[in-house]
C-alpha cells in the first residue's frame, strides 16, 4: 500500500505547493500576507464549475476561464484595496486585515451566489481513465493534476529568473524603491504579480475541486492554514521554498495518516513544521529575514 | 337566498370572533443557516417555513396564528446561546426550535432549560442531549435506535466477517454515531479491521482509504454526514475498494446517492424518514416541498416539519392565557403527549434515560426503516 499513499501524497503535495506559490510570491513581491488567498482559491473553483455546467465549456477552457477570474479578482483586490494602502504608507498589519475582509466577502458571496452545500462537478466532465499499476489504482484525473501543478511552476520559475519580468520583480522584492529609482515600474508589476499570484490559487482551487470533487464556499480555509505553513516552512517568499514545503507538507500529512494514525495527520506535520523551524529559524530556502524571493 | 344571508352572517360574525380572540403564536427558529452547518440548517428552516404556512392556511391553531421568529445561530455554540437568549428573553417566543448541531445543543440546551422554555431539537441526535432537563425535546431518531437494526441486517445480507470503520472525529454528530457503531460491532461481535478519522473540512481521504484497503474488509461502516460520504465512497471506489458501505444517519439524503452515483451502490442505511416512504402524509410533505422551494426535501427537512406539526398537536389541546410563564409551562406539560402521522412515520415521544437518573427530556420514539441502495436510490430492504 506504501506506492499508492505516495501517490496520494504527490497528487495532495503538488496542489499545496501550487496554492503556496500565489502566496508566497504577493508576501515576496509586495510583502503583504495576502489572507484573501484562501478566498480566490475558492472562487477558482466555483468559476470553473460555472464555466462547465452553464456554458458546456470543456474543462481546459474552463480552468483557463477560472485563472482568468481569480485573477481579476486577485487584481482589482490590489488596485482597489492594497494600493490605497500603500499610497498612505500603511502598517504591514493593516493589509493583512483588510484581506482578511476580502476573503470574508468572497465567501460569503460563493454562499449567496450557488449556496451552502457542496457542489461536484458532473461526473462526465471529469476525464476518466485509470490505470492499476500492481497494486496502485492511478486515475488520469492525478496524473494531469500533478503534470498541470508542475508545469505551471516550471514556467513561473523560468519567468522569474531567467526573463526580463522576473528580474524586475526580484528587484522590487529587495527594494521597492531602489527599483523604483532604477526606473521600473513597481505599481504595474504589482498587478501583474497579484493577478498571476491569484490565477495560480485560482488554478490549484479547480484541481482540488476535480480531485476531490467537493466545492464548498468554506473550502478556502484549511488550504489557507496550509499555505501559510508551507511559505512559513519553505522560507517567506521564496518560490523553491514553496515547491518543496509544499510536497513535504503532503508527504508529512499522508504518510503519517498511513502510518501513525488518521487523527495524527496535521498534528504530525505541523509537529515537523515545527521542528524544522528550530533548527532553520528562516525556513528551508530562507537567507535572511530582510531579503526575499 | 334567506339560506344564502344567513351564512353569510355566521361566517362573518367566526371571522370577527376570530378577530378579538386571535394572537399570535410566536416560536423561535433557531438554526445553522450560514456557515458550514448551513447545508442542514437552511434545509430545516425550510421544513418550518413550510408547515407553519400550511398550519396557518388551515386557519392557525384555534384560530390562532403561528409566526416564526428565524434567528442564525452559524452552527456555533456562543452564537446559538446568544440567539437563544435572545429569542427567550426579547422576542419572548413561547418555545425554540433548533440548534441545528448537537454541539450547540450541549451549550444552548441549558440556557432554554434554566429559562423553563421549550426547546425542540430535530437534527440533534448525540447522546444525552435530553440529559440537559426535563424542557429539552426532540424528534431526532437516536443513532442507538437505528444502527443495531441496520448492522444486524447488513450482516445477515452480506455474510459480513469482517469490516472497516471510518468516522469524523470532531464532530459530536459523527463521533457519537461512532460510538453506538463500536457498541454495536461489539455486542454483534463482528471484528473490526482497522477504525480511521478525519476532521470537519476534510475532503481528502485517500491515506485513510487507502489503510482500509490494505485491511481486506468485508464492509466499510461509515459514521460520516453526507457531504463527506459522498467524497469517501467516491475515493474508496477510484483506490479499487469494492467493499459495501453502511452508513449512519448521516447517509440518509437522497441527495448523497445522486452524487456518489454507483459508488454508493448496495449501501445498508437506517433511516427516520425517506422520499420514497408511500405514507400519504410523506408523500404530501414531499409534493408541497418540491412546489415551495424547487428541491428535493432531506431527512432534516421533513423532521423539521414533523416537529412544528408535532408542536401544534401539543398546542390544540391548551388555552394560551397569555402569560408567557405559565403558556410555556402549560406546553411543555401537554407537548409529551403528543402524537402524528408526519412525514417521519407515527410519532410519539418517550422520556429520556439520563445517564443520571434524573428526569430528563424526551426522545422521539419512533421505528426505523432499513434502506438498501439500488440504481442510485433508497430502496425499503425486505429480507429474502
């Protein structure tokens, strides 16, 4: 049984590292804790469901139509909200807070839109196939999940450091306005990194909802409590970090539901959490405090 | 047209006596209608709404009229006591239905107690609920009732040897549906394999699953609300368990075997109530469901219903003086005696047994029917 729990494993640690690294770019970038996260993660889900039951779109036009969504949610939520926050020079507390209200709203809007019960995708939208390897049942479902999570991260790594984009940004996660002064434009890429940072939330929600099948307006929170445990663990703002946090996560919660026992589950990840944060104050990829991403 | 006249004048000299003599009848709703719980709560809300238009259609109760006071209580305990607070003290309602969790039960249960006012759960099925005191109502069919039939029937059907438990550990609905499993599996003596949890939230259970497999069970009982059976019966089917489930009253939603397709199918479920129950008064409460809201009625729904016709029975046979002490009393005097025919089935009440000794509420006594799921959908078992 040991293959198949990895397998559980990988297909769970690969969607929280996707959630995390929407997380961990808005803390890297625009050093905010982005707790509306949960939220986005959320409505991703409820748009890619829209999208299939009331257009009939096929499913990867619907996840492009929900990382389109979120992240126009992602954006307005820093044009409307975060920015004039800057622009008044805000304590770091205080757009903590204010997402906190926009993850409050969001859910309750999913609840006013499509209600409080759970809500599946229909099963014929699901791409069906299973394959049984020895022992181990592999749905197609897992394996495009794993691939989409890896491949999304590839390119978002990739953009970071090898693009012109991405070292713009690396230079606003050391100083906004050092690379204010060096003449790039901090205000647009902050968008740019809220609506990339959310379309990717939005994009790890649907393979979630696909995966586990069950779209609830609460669905937001326990990942949130995941997320920031992976960033926490991976190093803030650093995306490798994110990456393997998140798998490790995974692998920490499976493997001991198999092996300890089912109650211990979170208590034993975040038991490692905690552990490795003594010995590694800054997480596993973090240098120093003040530098990020 | 002397004939016509005259009825004319009787009827108007009813309508105004009615007029004088009518009050309103004020009853608390206190339930889950945002928030987690919210997918039982709106649907329970939704059964009084129901029968209190249908009660008041016929002309209220001895002419007087029911209004109900709905009040969110989140499927939280502080808020629930806030709320009963509220509804005993400000609205000065004369009984509360709801909380719509048993948690919430355990912390509002005793404020309505202490205020000597009625408390009607109808979703609140943990142990001991009517340990609270002698004001503490329900006709939520206990788990104690129901499992024993069930498993014993499941067993016999299936030659069980061996089975599975899996249940969610944090939750009093779930974990005290566990608790009567495990007492049930003992006396029945049928080994368990390997016993898994998991926490409100979770949508995730293939590690669990995944250890049940590994265990070979002959059968996975599962004390789970439907939400989540749906994702385990669906995960146990994709990992390659082919095991049948037996599930607790959390199954009993249609709504659950529509989801989990043929996942679900050849699962064993005890229920107080069921769509497909032929019963005139089940098949009316479904009927005028379907028309009011555009849905399928739950299991919560139609004890919700029960429960206000229940409490309309109890309030025909007493004159409300109007004194709000006395009124309250005089109903939780006459409420035990109460009976239906509801959607549920036959009601009557029978007094609790507190774990103390001491008088404690009173528990629905009511027969369960064992449902076997066939093509999707609750089928009334009958032994070959």
């Amino acid at each position: 049984m040991l293959e198949q729990q990895l397998l559980n494993a990988l297909t769970l640690g690969s969607v929280y590292a996707l959630f995390a690294l929407g997380f961990t770019l808005v803390f890297g970038v625009l050093a905010v804790i982005n707790l509306s996260h949960g939220a986005v993660f959320m409505v991703g889900s409820y748009a890619a469901l829209a999208l299939v039951t009331h257009f009939d779109a096929p499913l990867w036009l619907a996840i492009l139509g929900a990382m389109l969504i979120s992240g126009t949610i992602g954006l307005l939520v820093d044009v409307l909200i975060l920015k004039p926050l800057r622009a008044r020079n805000a304590p770091h507390l205080i757009p903590m807070i204010a997402t906190i209200g926009v993850g409050i709203m969001l859910t309750s809007a999913a609840q006013g839109m499509f209600g409080a019960e759970v809500l599946r995708f229909p099963e014929e939208t699901l791409p069906a196939g299973e394959f049984i390897v020895g022992n181990v049942h592999v749905r197609a479902l897992e394996l495009a999940i794993v691939a989409i999570a890896f491949i999304l991260m590839a390119v978002l790594f990739t953009l970071i450091k090898r693009t012109q984009l991405g070292r713009a940004l690396r230079a606003i996660a050391e100083s906004p306005k050092a690379a204010w002064l060096l003449g790039i434009n901090v205000e647009g890429l902050f968008h740019v990194t809220s609506f990339v940072a959310a379309a990717l939330g939005g994009v790890a929600g649907v393979l979630i909802g696909l995966d586990f099948n069950a779209i609830t307006p609460q669905m937001g929170q326990p990942i949130l409590h995941k997320g920031i445990a992976v960033i926490i663990l991976g190093g803030m703002g650093d995306i490798r970090g994110a990456l393997i946090g998140g798998l490790f996560l995974g692998f920490a919660e499976v493997i001991s539901k198999a092996y300890l026992s089912s109650q211990m589950g979170d208590a034993v990840a975040f038991g490692l959490l905690f552990l490795i944060l003594l010995v590694r104050p800054s997480g596993l990829f973090g240098r120093k405090l003040e530098r990020k991403a | 047209m002397r004939f016509a006249c005259k009825t004319l004048v009787l009827v108007n000299a009813l309508a105004c006596a009615g007029l004088v003599q009518a009050a309103d009848i004020k009853i608390g709703i206190a339930e889950a209608l945002t928030g987690g719980a919210a997918q039982y709560g709106v649907a329970i809300s939704n059964g009084f709404q129901l029968a209190a238009e249908e009660i008041n259609a016929k002309g209220g109760i001895n002419g007087n009229k029911i209004t109900l006071v709905i009040e969110d209580e989140q499927g939280k305990k502080e808020e629930s006591i806030n709320v009963f607070k509220k509804l005993i003290f400000q609205d000065k309602v004369l009984m509360i239905f709801g909380p719509t969790l048993s948690n919430s039960m355990f912390a509002a249960g005793p404020v309505a107690n202490a205020a000597k006012t009625v408390v009607f759960g109808t979703s609140v099925t943990a142990n001991g609920i009517t340990d609270v005191g002698p004001y503490v109502f329900r006709n939520s069919v206990m788990e104690s009732d129901v499992l024993p039939v069930t498993v014993a029937t499941a067993t016999k059907h299936y030659q069980l040897k061996k089975v599975a438990v899996i249940y969610g550990n944090d939750d009093a609905f779930t974990k005290s549906g566990y608790d009567v499993f495990k007492k049930v599996l003992e006396e029945q003596k049928l080994p368990v394999t390997t016993t898994e949890t998991y926490v409100k939230g979770d949508v995730d259970f293939k590690a669990q699953l995944t250890k049940i497999k590994g265990s070979n069970p002959d059968a996975v009982v599962c004390s789970c609300l439907a939400e989540e059976a749906a994702n385990i019966m669906l995960q146990a089917r994709g990992l390659g368990i082919k095991a049948p489930f037996i599930g607790g009253n959390g199954f009993n939603s249609p709504k659950l075997f529509e989801i989990s397709k043929l996942a679900g199918e050849g699962t064993f479920v005890g229920s107080p109530w069921s769509n497909t129950n032929p019963a005139p008064a089940n098949q009316a409460f479904v009927a005028a469901y379907q028309k009011k809201y555009k849905a399928e009625p739950n299991q919560f729904a139609a004890q919700a219903y029960d429960a206000l016709n229940v409490a309309a029975a109890a309030l025909k046979d007493i004159k409300l003086s109007g004194d709000i002490v006395a009124d309250r009393e005089a109903l939780k005097n006459a409420l035990p005696k109460a009976t239906i025919s509801g959607a549920t089935g036959p009601f009557k009440f029978r007094p609790a047994k507190t774990r103390s000794g001491q008088p404690g509420g009173w528990d629905a006594d009511q027969k369960p029917f064992i449902y076997l799921v066939k093509g999707g959908k609750f089928t009334l078992y009958s032994s070959k």
